[in-house]
C-alpha cells in the first residue's frame, strides 16, 4: 500500500499553508448514554422549549414560568388594553356571527343535536383562549370531523334509532381525541402530524368538501329518507332511486340562498373591505330563511325546519362518557382519527397566521391546549373543535389582536344559548345546508392541485389518492391511502439513491454532476462518483449493483475510445448523512470487488458518522487513511499525482514535488492535466 | 434588490477565469412520459438486465439470448469438461451425505414425513442447476423455514390428527412461496427483500435457530407430548412439568452423539483440510445410531426411531394442492413469509459465495429461479427450498465448479430413494435432534451481535428486537418488529436531519461542519447552514423550527460577543439529493421569515432536482438567482463583498473591485476577512 499520497504537498513551495494534505479527523469517542441523550434531545426536543426555564433562577420564577408556559394567556394578559378589547370586540362578533349558523349546521352533520353546535362554540374558545399560543385561532367545530363522526359512529350505533347512546359515543370519541392530542403534545410526539403532508392535506380536505357536499343533496331535495354511506356512488344511488320524492319547495329554497352565499364569497375576494359581507351573510341568510318560513308556514309544505332547541348553556357530561361494553373501542378509535385529523387542521393554520404577523406558535404546546380544550369539551357536553380555517380567517380579516376575540364569540354564543334559541326554531335545515355546501366550496383547492402536477409528480399523485380514496372509498381509506404513498416515496427515494459522476468545472477546483452541469469534464483514469442518501442497508445492494455498473460503463466508454484505463475510482460521501452496517458492509465489499479489477477506493468528504463508523468496523485501516480526503479536488489531485509521477512502484513516493497536484490543491487545477 | 453580487469578478485581473459567477443551471423541461420512464427504469431496473438484448441482432440470437437467460445452464454447458465434472462429482456425494441425513430431520421438525426431506433434495436442485445463475449454491430444506411450516399450518390443522390435509397444505404454502418469488423477481420487486436489513436476519436466524433448538428437547428427552408453541416460556413449561417422561436412554445417546457432531464442528474450524469431517459427521452418526439401534433393539426401550420410509421417488402431487376451502388463507400467508425467508436466506448466500469467486449474480434472475423450483416441486411432492448456508459452505469448500455438484447431490438421493430407505428404519431421531442441534448453533451468530453493537447501536437494537421476538413471541412478531424498526430509523433519519453549521477551514476555500472539524472558522456576519437529507414534508416543519434555532443561537452568540450582527444565512443544499412540494413551501417560508428580520437567504449549490423545482414553483424568481451559488465559497465571498464594499446601499454595486472576495473565490480566503 502506498504511503500518505497527499504528503507530496509537504514540501512545496507554492503552496501558502504547511498543512496540506488535510486529514478527515475521526471524531472522538463519546460515552454511550451521552450520545444517546443528544440523541433523543434533538429528536424531541429540537426547539428546546425548556430554554426559558434555564434561564429563569429561584423556585418563585420558576414556577411563574412553568405556569406561563402552561397557560400563555399570563404573558400577554398584564399589557392588556383598551385599543386592543376594541379590535378583539369587534373581531369576536364577526366570528361569533359565523359560529352560530356553522355550530348548528355542523352539529346536524354529525347527525348530533343541533344546540351541541354552540355548545361546542362556547366552552371550548374559553380553555384554548387561557392555554393556546395563537392569537388569531378561532376556535369552533369543523364539517370534516363532523363528517367523520357520523361515519365512523355511526356504523356502529344508528343517530335515528338510539340518539342518546350515539350522543354519548361523541362526548367519548371527543375525550379519547383531546386525550391522544395532549399525550401527542406532552410526549413531544408532535411531529406524527408532520407526516399528513401538505398535498396529503390538499387531497383529502377536497375529498371531504365533495362527500359534504354531497351528503347535504338530502337536505337540499327535501328527501326524507339517504344512505348512511358516504361514497359517491351510494349517494348518487340514493338520490337518483328517490327522484319522485324530491321537493320543488326545498331546492328553489335552497339554490337561491346558496346562490346568495356563493355572490358574497366571490364579492369578499374583490377586497378586504367586502370580507364583511361574507361574513355576516350565513346569519343574514338564517334570519331572512327563519322569517321566510315563519310567514309562510312553509314547514307545513315539505320544508324541513330545525324545530325545538333547548335553552340554556352548556350541561355537564361526565357521567354520559362510556368507558365500558362494546362501542367503546369504536369510540377510540373515531377519537384517535379525528383527534389526528382536528390536529393537523389547527396546527397548519395556527402557523400559518403565526408566519402572517411574525409570531412563534409552538406545536407540541398547541396539541396540549386542544387537548385540553377537547377534554374540557367532552365533559361540557360539547363535539370535537378546532381552529377551523375560514372561522380563523375571518377572525385575522376582522382584525383580532389576541386570543379575547375567542372569548368574545363565547360570550356572545352563551347570550344565544341563554335567551335566543326559540329564535332558531323555523330556521329551515335546506339553508342549514346552503351555509355548508358555500363553506365546503372554498376547501376543493383546484388551484393548489394544479400547482402539485407542475411542480411535484409524486405529491399530485399522493394528493388525488386521497381525493379520489375519500370520493369513492372512506374518509379512512383515502387518508391511509396518501399516507401510504407518502411514506413509499420517502422510502423510496433511501431504497433507490441517486448516484452520479461528477466531473471537474472548468478553471477551478470544484466538481460537480456531470449531468447537471455540462461544461463539467471527466478526469482522466478517475471515476468520480456521489452517492445522494445514506447508505442503509435498504439500498446497499443497489449501490453495490449501480456503482458496478457506473464502472463497467465507464470502462466500456474508455475501451472504446482507446482511452488510459480506469485507475481510481472516488467515492463523494458528502452526501452521505448516514451510514448503518449495512451500509459499511458495502464499501467493505466495494473495496475487495474493486482489488479484485485492480482499481483503488479513494473516499472523498465523509462526514463524523462515517467515519467513527469506518473506524469502529475497522474499515479505515483497511481502506487506509491515506485514501481518504477533505475534498474530491484533493483526492483527484493525489490520483494523478500517482498516475503521472508514480506509475513505476506505487509504493515509492518521490520526495521532490511537481507543482500539478499542489496547483490543483489550490484550485487552478484546469483541463491541461490528461 | 442587489443585482448580481457576484457581478464583481467579473473584472478582476487577478482571475485566471473570466467566467465567474458561474451560474447554477436550471435543467432543462423535460417530456413527462420521458422523465417517468427513466424513473421506473432506475427504480425497477438498476442493473440494466436487457443490455445484452440489444447488443444481439436478428431474431435467432435473440432467441437464444432470451433462453440463456432463463436457463444458464446454457451459457456454461457447451464449455463444460471433465476436469470440471471431477471436481463437481466429489463435491456433490459431498453434500449428499449432508443432505440426506438434514433433510430427513428438518422434515421431521416440519412434522412432515421424513421422505419428504429426502424427495425435496432430489427435484428442486435439478431444476435449479437448469436456472440458477450461482456455481456454489446447494439446494436444500432450511430449518427455519420448516419450523415455520410448523408452526404455522400446525395452527390451523394438527400434524397429528390430520396427517394428509397437513400435508397437503405444506405443498399448497409450497406453491405458493414459489409462485410469490418468481413474481418478485419478474415484477423486479427484488429489493423488497433488501428490507431485512444484516442485522435483522443475524438475530431473526439466531432466535429462530435457539427456537429450533428447544423444539429438540423432545426427542432429546424422549417425551411423548410436547406443546405446539414455540416461544421459551411454553417449551420450558412443557419439558419441565413432565421431568417424570424424561427418559435416561434419548438423553444419553443424544447428548454423546451431539458432543461427536459439536467435536468435529470444531475440528473443522482448525483447518480447511478437516471440514470433510464435519462434512461426513451427520451420516457417519445416522449410520452408527442406527446400528447401535439395531443391535441392542433400544427401540423397545425409550428410543423412538424413524420406522418405515417408503421406497421410491416422488409421487407427482398436483392433484394434492388446496386452493379452495378454509385452509387456503394460512397456506398462502404461510407461502408469502416462508417464501420471503427463504429468499433472503438463499440470495444472501448465492451472493456471498458469488463475492469470493468474483462472479455477477442476478437478484431477480435468482428469485425466478428460487420459485420455478419450488412451483416444481409443490407439484413433486417437495416442501419448501432454498440455499441453505451450511450445506452451500461445504459445497464451496469441496470444491465445486458449477451447479452440476447439485445434480450429483440429487443422483445419489435418488438412489437412496431407490434403494436404501429401509436402512434408515432403525435411526433414532435423538440423532436427528442432535444433528439439527449442531447445525443451528453454528446459526446463533453472537460475534456479529457484538461486532453490530460496536457499529452502530441501532442496528443492535433491530438485531437484538429479532432475536427476543423470535425467542419470546413467535417468528412472525420478531420479524415484523425488527423490520418496522429499520423503517422507522429510516424515516427517522428524513423526519429528523441534521443540520450543522459550516466553517471555514484554514488557508483554503473549503467549507467544512464546525463540529466535525475544530479547526473550521465562521465567517463573521454570515451563518452557514448544511442539512444532509432530501427536504420532505416529513422533515419540514423540523427544519423550520430547528433553522430559526441556529439563527437564534447565532444572533444571541453575537449579541454577547459584542460582534457584527448577522446579515446573511447561507443554506449549503449539496446534501439535499431531493425536494417536495413541502419542501419548497419551506424554503417560501424561510425566505419570508429570513426578510421579516432583515437577514438575507443565499443558497449554495442546489441540485438540479431542487433547481427545477424552486424554479417551477417560482421561488427562483422570488429568492432571485443572484443569491444562488455554485458553492459556498462563492456564496460567502459575495456576502463579504456586500457586507464590506455596498455597506452604504446594498443596492449600488461598485463596478470597481476589491480582491477580497475574488481572492477568496480562489481559494486564498482566509482569517484576515474579518
């Protein structure tokens, strides 16, 4: 074996640094459970969230600032003002205006009681207004986690035949979903959610708008009896078997205030100031409806009112949980899905507002507000809630300052809850559904879909799976769906690396990919190639297959052109992040097939994990430290350097230097060297 | 906006190049149905299998290069020669005196027939020698892979009670292991099997061969009953609440047999001239236990013995497979994780043995191959087949030269078939149990336990989760719990990147991670960070929190310092080998957040994948291809020079030029920029 090749840059005279050839140094060894703890530290804990508490000295201080982390709302309460209860007063109305059509329409959704819609807009604002971290967060039930109750809930028990029973399933499915989000938060397991990606999100949402949609066609024709299936087919099924029930009453009735609905939507987006009208026109369209059918009487002919709603707010729940029998696991389960589900919804749009006016939200203390929120909820008799994206919206638009506005919007559904309910009792379901189906439009993102095909095959691809899984299969299906493929793609993209061979760029010492850049040039005898993923054993045998591959091509090409032959073949591990056994067991092979075709293994830029494990395996003697290099120039240089000066006894380094190999070094390597 | 920083070099004299900056080039629009071809080609056929079709013309030498593709055999035959013949010949009655005495006992720890064993050591290695692409591989039943026959069809249908059903479903799972390989390796979905990671398979085979090893109990005790269970708790119950059964008889001649076989185990290990020692132990223990048996009649006296076998070779069994019925489901789960096992195990091996010889085998080729023989020999009365290791390690130590030492094997079994079944009435099966005892410890692999922990830890714990799995639940459970492990460290690994600060490294161009390298410099008012995996929804909301971090870190370090304040954030992208849609949406949002606080984004050598994305999605244009660089010596050399040069206005770029920045360009950057 050769001796250090780089120690022909010692002496040179050219060069302005002593130190050349630099050594990759192999990091210290570091005590097991040390390493370890990092470890975990940067897996749970990469945002360091118990910074404030270091720095907080004395038990008194400490305690203040575990309570502050708890409950945010002291950090913000004391500067609290007049100028901002104003703007948090008239945002908490706007959004207050919005929560009680959507709270009853959602309510009727999940196939619930239509006063557990406000009941859920009344105890739960007030928690995530002591314990959430967002300030323009709008808290309220949302139509696709309504959606899944009823579905999922009701497989099992029927709403019809035994509401008190399915009514109690809810407030379980809604404990076990606050009780999974705050163990996600408290386990900093938080990042699970991360694992729903955006175009998983894009996908399944527009699915679930077109399933509401469609299940709202059974309000909107007036028909009294629809599939308890959500699939396009079943409902398409339903609606066209029962055209002679079909009410004329109901679908002019509908159409025109949903027609109305869908104007104020298209005239909000002229500007900000018209945000108000679509703010205000889902109330508009209860209290002209309620009047209509009042006057009319038309609940005597065909239209479907929501009728008696109790007054009062919120009772207590408790004793209605059902920890115990046989609907208990499907409970969990619907909590499990919807809690997942709620999550990823409120913790995209509490960031996202938070990215608008520069604020940090951090995700696991999040998870443990809804958490609580839901928790709180399932014994006040309320369904599950989260930050819904329109309802926050609205809330940033009407200019919300803090959290306040969400206790506004309570205190003006618990005035609705007290004395305005009897209000409510000719309000005609058909425009319960309008309200709906005009939310629901704005979550079918064409647009974002379209944006996916342009710029990400595999993400448009995982983004119409859940769409068309929701459509046609289940909510269920169409989310395990574009989970699935999602985490094929990451897998994949481990399994089958790309590997390139890099070439040096004119006039410099920089190598880079021969197919990206094409002034890039081959250097002679040397094939340089880059491994783009860590090296584990779900890819070690392709490497071992491509990389082989790479070299009979290249030397296939050199044959042919009557070229010098393959000498050195140089691995880039820049890329390289991680290496496992299987992965050294590749090189190790790498280097024997290698000797065996009389081709030498120089490594290039490999990084501490590598090379602690390298060293671990033994593998870096055997390799021998002095084929391995800082940088592919350096490695390339020590390469011809043995070519060009040492051809005769490879083990026999002069001592006196040519300048090539040092001027390399130094970056003025050029194409003049063959 | 500045215009071009880089547009400073351009002048300089003291620049060998007049090329700089050179741009980063966005590739170019490429035809959808091309870009998905070369992808799948890359996914489903790295090694390029069709190469030597398309250098054949006409239809006659395609023909015959399509058959020599299937049938190997055709490749080796025309040049096969006596000298060959001789080697092959010694080698085969070699591994036949091996085959015959394991296959009977692993039939018997299959709770098959023992002429089974004896049937599957005759047709399955013809048809491989005809297909197979490995010169050293001999045929043969495994014990894992009967175990688990064992176990699992003994769930669904008792040996004992239902002798021809169980047997017939073993044909079934049979059939259908072999049809589920061959459609793996013509689907080239090979790489499914590089899933079980090294690790994995060390501690699945160690269990599996301790699991193996209890069974043996039973016959080594002589009991009657034994528990169909595998795992430690039951067999140790069941041997122990019956110590009143155990009979001194089995247990004195098994434990001398298994102290002969374990003595020339160790024999062989002196020197490679002894293995035939340990090559002929189990048949020379057949043939003494046998006498002795027959000799002293202990047949009668607590030692059980095989007893009849029936004369003749195999009976066709096409009529016996079971695709209707209840029992359909187990044999085709039982076919589906026997036939994946078997896979690993026999292509582990075919390359291995490949790697000494310095010859290529195919992965699917080989997976083909493994199900025509096994499609064959379901329908020959054969159980499952594969490469075992011992059996291949003999063949390769005597000396074989092609598959033909397997059709040697099969003759010789086919006259014992023939001729001699009637000898082995009177061999007791404690000498079966020992000499499965001998060869599984030689499975229980703890060096490579130590060697993985030394490694890397992780990899322990996969191998580790095998093993207990295997030892305390059952195969299944250790098997999926060491494979779900190695997924989630591979989803760890891009849920959860690294990413490190870079520095300069003394008198050069280069930058390198500062915690790698103590020697690496920072440059002042300039954070340079390096992420080293594909940017993924997965890892997204991670690198948003922990990039803001290492700015906080960074800007407070300077804060107490006293220092300049930081003004630009290099992200070195040369590691990040693929990009998402959430990905891009990153960079958006660190881009917004980045000029929020005044600070500029520069990115440093993006891959082409990365380019034609961010420029798809029209980042480029935002961020603006002025603050991307080829590397980062480049990046930071424009910082510097807009730091120093264009304080007063960053948008008036002096035509004059300083050297500062093209010197450090060259790779003369060093600690005097300050």
């Amino acid at each position: 074996m050769a001796e250090h090749p780089g120690a022909v840059f010692l002496s040179s005279a050219a060069v302005p640094s002593p130190e050349f050839p630099r050594r990759v140094p192999v990091p210290p060894q570091r005590p097991f459970a040390e390493a370890l703890g990092d470890n975990l530290k940067e897996t749970f804990f990469p945002d360091d969230p118990l910074r404030q508490f270091r720095n907080a000295r004395g038990w008194r201080r400490r305690t203040v600032a575990s309570l502050a982390y708890l409950f945010p709302v002291l950090n913000w309460a004391p500067s609290y003002d007049l100028s901002l209860f104003r703007s948090d007063l008239v945002a908490g109305i706007t959004i207050a205006s919005l929560a009680i059509p959507q709270g009853i329409s959602y309510a009727k959704l999940a196939n619930l009681p239509p006063v557990m819609g406000l009941y859920s807009s009344f105890v739960p604002p007030l928690v995530y207004a002591m314990m959430g971290s967002s300030k323009d967060l709008a808290v309220g039930t949302v139509a696709v986690a309504s959606l899944l109750i009823a579905s999922m809930l009701g497989k099992e028990v029927s709403p019809a035949q035994d509401p008190t029973l399915y009514t109690h399933l809810a407030f379980t499915a809604t404990f076990f979903a606050g009780v999974f989000q705050a163990s996600l938060g408290l386990l900093r397991l938080g990042f699970i959610v991360d694992f729903l990606s955006h175009a998983t999100i894009v996908g399944f949402m527009g699915g679930a708008a077109t399933v509401v949609c469609l299940q709202q066609l059974k309000a909107m024709l007036g028909l009294p009896h629809f599939t308890t299936a959500t699939d396009l087919v079943s409902v398409l099924h339903s609606v066209f078997s029962q055209t002679h029930q079909w009410r004329w009453e109901s679908i002019v009735l509908g159409s025109c205030f949903l027609f109305f609905l869908l104007l104020t939507r298209c005239l909000s987006k002229k500007g900000p100031k018209f945000f108000w009208i679509s703010a205000a026109a889902p109330l508009l369209s209860v209290i002209l409806g309620s009047l209509l059918v009042y006057l009319t009487h038309a609940e005597n002919h065909g239209v479907q009112v929501i009728g008696y709603l109790k007054k009062g707010i919120n009772p207590p729940s408790l004793s209605d949980l059902v920890f115990t029998g046989p609907h208990t696991a499907v409970a969990l389960k619907t909590g499990i899905v919807t809690g997942i589900i709620a999550l990823a919804e409120g913790t995209a749009v509490g960031r996202s507002f938070a990215m608008f006016k520069n604020y940090h939200i951090d995700g696991n203390k999040e998870m443990v507000a809804f958490g609580a929120m839901n928790v709180v909820g399932s014994l006040t008799s309320c369904y599950l809630t989260t930050g819904p994206f329109s309802r926050s919206a609205v809330n940033y638009n009407a200019g919300c300052q803090t959290a306040v506005s969400n206790v506004v919007m309570a205190a003006a559904v618990m005035v609705t809850l007290l004395f305005l309910t009897p209000l409510f009792h000719y309000t005609p379901l058909v425009i319960l559904s309008a309200i709906i189906v005009a939310a629901m439009v704005g979550l079918i993102n064409y647009e974002a879909a379209i944006h996916l095909w342009q710029v990400d095959k595999v993400d448009f691809c995982v983004c119409m799976a859940a769409y068309f899984g929701v459509v046609f299969g289940s909510v269920e299906i169409g989310l395990v769906l574009a989970v699935v493929i999602s985490l094929l793609r990451v897998l994949l993209f481990v399994a089958r690396p790309r590997t390139t061979s890099l070439g040096n760029l004119p006039n410099s010492s920089t190598y880079r990919r021969m197919d990206q850049y094409s002034m890039a040039q081959g250097v002679p005898g040397v094939l340089i190639l880059r491994v783009d993923a860590p090296m584990y054993f779900a890819n070690a045998s392709y490497l071992r297959e491509r990389i082989s591959r790479w070299i009979d091509e290249e030397e296939e090409k050199l044959k042919c052109n009557g070229e010098t032959s393959l000498h050195y073949v140089i691995l880039d591990l820049g890329a390289v992040g991680s290496i496992d056994t299987g992965g050294i067991e590749l090189l190790e092979e790498l280097k024997k097939n290698l000797e065996r075709r009389e081709l030498q293994l120089v490594l290039a830029n490999p990084g501490s994990e590598v090379m602690r494990k390298l060293e671990k395996a033994k593998l870096l003697q055997s390799i021998g430290q002095q084929w391995i290099f800082l940088t592919v120039a350096e490695a390339v240089a020590a390469c011809n350097f043995m070519l060009h000066e040492c051809k005769p006894s490879s083990n026999n380094i002069a001592a006196n230097i040519t300048s090539t190999a040092a001027a390399d070094q130094q970056g003025l390597h050029n194409d003049n060297i063959v």
